[in-house]
C-alpha cells in the first residue's frame, strides 16, 4: 500500500468514525416513541342513496370532531394522557380517495398509544351513530 492510499484511509477513518459515534450516540439519546393506529371504514346507511361525493364531504367532519376540545378531553379522560400531549401527538387523516379515516398516535408507552387510537376509534363510532348518511366500523 503505498503513501497516497494510507493518507487516504487515514483521512476516511478520521471522518467515519466520529460521525459514526456521534450517529450512535444521537440515536440511543432519543426516547422511543411509539406509533399506534385505528382505521374507520364508512359506508352510507342501508337505504340512503349517498353516493361517493357525499361521503367525500362528510368525512372531514369526522376529522374535525377528532380534534375537537371536547373530544380530546373524553379521550383524555379514559387513557391517562394529558390533552396537550394529544393534540400534539395524534393525527386524524382521510386515506385519499377512499372512505377510511385513520387516527395515528405517537407516544412514549406503547401501550398508552394503543389505548389513545382506540379511545378514539371508540369516540368516531359513537358519533357515527347519530349520523343519518354513514355507518362506520373499526376494520
């Protein structure tokens, strides 16, 4: 191996390794953080005839209804979980160009992340039942 090679293995060797370590470092530093998921599907009520444009604008009510207050203080209430950390930590989202709505939670506990999807899986359907156009269910 001659000279100019050594330099050069010297020189990557004095780059990779400290951003290696400090790549290590970083990564075992950070708190794990879990990610948890319910998926509603919606389908219109037996004997209406809602078609798809319909249920495309009232699916974002369903949304709205997840980030609201009072929502996230029922939600809040049954899981344990502060309701800034909610509204922080959970997302509400309409899969395009389908009738599904799925709540994503990230948070610390795996199990307090589950909790919190399905606490709000559980909130939808409730109010899925006083809606006249859609049915929802967990899938």
């Amino acid at each position: 191996m001659g000279p100019a090679r050594r330099r050069n293995l010297a020189l990557l060797l004095l780059v990779a390794v400290p951003v290696f370590l400090g790549v290590t470092v970083y990564a075992e530093t950070r708190p794990a953080v879990y990610t948890a998921e319910t998926t509603l599907s919606f389908t219109p009520r037996v004997g209406s005839t809602v078609g798809a444009d319909v249920i495309r604008l009232v699916l974002p009510r369903y949304v709205a209804f997840l980030a609201a207050p009072s929502t996230l203080a029922r939600v809040s209430s049954v899981a344990g979980v502060d309701e800034s950390v909610l509204s922080r930590s959970s997302v509400a989202a309409i899969q395009t160009d389908t009738a599904n709505l799925t709540v994503t939670v990230k948070l610390a506990s795996s199990q307090q992340a589950a909790q919190v999807a399905n606490a709000f899986g559980d909130a939808a359907l409730v109010y899925a039942r006083t809606d006249e156009l859609l049915d929802a269910q967990i899938v």
